[in-house]
C-alpha cells in the first residue's frame, strides 16, 4: 500500500470515528428517535459526499502524485543524460587543458632554447667583433711592416744593384788586366803559353758563355764535393757542356763567387764544377746562388 492509500484510509478512519460520535451524541441528547435517525441519515450522506470528495480529491491528489513522480523521473534521466554530456565536456576540456599545458612546456621550453641560442649568437658576434677588430689591427700592422719591409727590400735591391755594379766593374777591370798581361806576355815571347792557358778548361782564364743569355740559380750543392753542383737551367735554355756561367750571390750582401764550368747536360738542369783559381780561397756555394751567362 503506498502512501496514498494510507492516508484515504486514515481519513475513513477519522470520518468513522466523527460518525460514531455525532450518532451517540444524538443517542443520548435527544429523545426523538425518528429525528434523530434523519438526521443521522443526513449526516451520513454528508459524510458520504464529503468522503466520495475527499476520494475525488485523493485520487486526483495520487494522479497529481505520480505525473510529479513521472515528471521528476523524466527530468531526472534528463539531469542524467546533461550531467553525463557536462561530464564528456569536462572530460574534453580537461584533455584540451592538458593539451594545452604540454604545448605551453614545450613553448617554454623552446622559447627559453631560442634565448640560450639568441645569447650564444650575441657572445659570438661579439667574440667575432673582437676578433675582427684585433685582426684590423694586426692587418694594419703587418700593413705597416709590409711597408718598411718593402722599402728595405727596395733599399737592398739598390743596394745589390750597386754591388753588382761594382762585381761587373771589378769583373771588367779584371778582364782588362789580364788582356793586357796577354798583351805583354804575347809581346814579351809568352804568348803561346797564355794561349794555351786560355783555352784550358780548368784555367780561370777560361770563358765560354752560352749563345743565349740565360740566368739560374743553384739547386744543390754536392756534400762530398763543394765545387760540384746542380742548377736550374739546362739543355732546353741553350746550356751546353763545357759553357761557363758566372756564379754570383745578392743576399745578405752582394759578391762575386767566381765562374762554373758546365761538366753535364740535362733538359732542365746541368752539373757544373767550379774553376779553382789559384791562390784563392775557394767560394762555399749555397742553395739558392744565382748563375747566369754573363753579369749584367
């Protein structure tokens, strides 16, 4: 029995009860039996009517009862389907919110990696300033020492210009002498001896030039044998053997060594030994001495 029917019967119960008491009432205060059923008759059908419309309003009470009962159900199942629907929604932003948290860390981090690499990047360019302006500066030394260099190597070509001058003039002169100690000898009955001397390849006297004017420099001078040695020039820019080439230095200071005397031929080089001349010390060759059929 549900709640309804609990009380329609409670409301019996109450109406009985009113009844019995009006019809004892009447029992015992009137005396007039007949009235007294009247109006017990009429208070039945009273209590009739008011009981068919207390069950009239009772029913329409449990009508009303169960459509708020069907409605609450109703709206109960729509709550249900909203909160499970605001629930997935939750759920969604949630997952977006923590999607959204990665991505905010990952930007961080690369935003604090682009700064790293922005302050990387500025100590470089300064580093590289730096480097930069200490290079102008060593630039503008060296420019400046390229400039004194410069003018030395300028003032010891001169130099050298004017000490082979002075080699050609002593050359000449030397060559004068002995023309002229020819010309006595000759003169004087020794002139088949100066003759001969002349024309031996050993003697300082002797000079045969290249036809072409050629010039080169010593490439190696042998260990075992100081007068022999190697020179750029050979076959191929008309050195032939037994030629002789003046044999001459500009560095540190410029002298005349004395003359060579080509023993062998090749293509690009020739070996050529130094003519002893008597009574001298004898040159030392280095690397690097010039040759050349004639100094001009």
């Amino acid at each position: 029995m549900n709640a309804m029917g609990k009380i329609l019967v409670l409301l019996n119960l109450v109406f009985a009860l009113l009844t019995g008491a009006f019809l004892l009432m009447a029992y015992t205060g009137r005396t007039d039996w007949q009235d007294e059923a009247k109006n017990r008759e009429g208070i039945a059908r009273v209590s009739t009517a008011d009981a068919e419309e207390l069950g009239k309003t009772a029913v329409r009470a449990l009508a009303a009862e169960r459509k708020a009962r069907s409605d609450l159900d109703k709206q109960i199942l729509t709550s249900k389907d909203t909160e499970n629907r605001l629930h997935r929604q939750i759920q969604e932003a949630l997952g977006a919110l923590e999607q959204a948290k990665t991505q905010l860390n990952q930007a961080t981090l690369n935003a604090k990696a682009s700064q790293e690499e922005a302050a990387r990047r500025h100590d470089e360019v300064k580093m590289l300033g730096k480097v930069i302006q200490d290079r102008e500066g060593t630039i503008a030394e060296l420019q400046k020492e390229s400039s004194t260099y410069r003018q030395e190597l300028l003032d010891a070509k001169e130099k050298a210009r004017v000490a082979v001058d002075r080699a050609k003039s002593a050359l000449d002169q030397v060559r004068e002498l002995t023309r002229k100690i020819h010309q006595i000898q000759t003169e004087g009955g020794g002139g088949g001896a100066m003759v001969a001397d002349a024309k031996s390849k050993q003697s300082p006297n002797y000079e045969n030039p290249p036809q072409a004017d050629v010039k080169g420099s010593i490439l190696k001078v042998v260990r075992d044998d100081p007068r022999l040695v190697e020179i750029s020039i050979g076959s191929d820019h008309g050195v032939r053997k037994d030629n002789t080439l003046e044999v001459y230095r500009l560095r540190p200071k410029a002298e005349y060594l004395g003359r060579l005397l080509v023993v062998d031929v090749h293509h690009h080089s020739a070996i050529g030994r130094m003519i002893r001349t008597p009574g001298a010390r004898p040159p030392v060759l280095r690397v690097g001495d010039e040759v050349a059929s004639r100094i001009q």
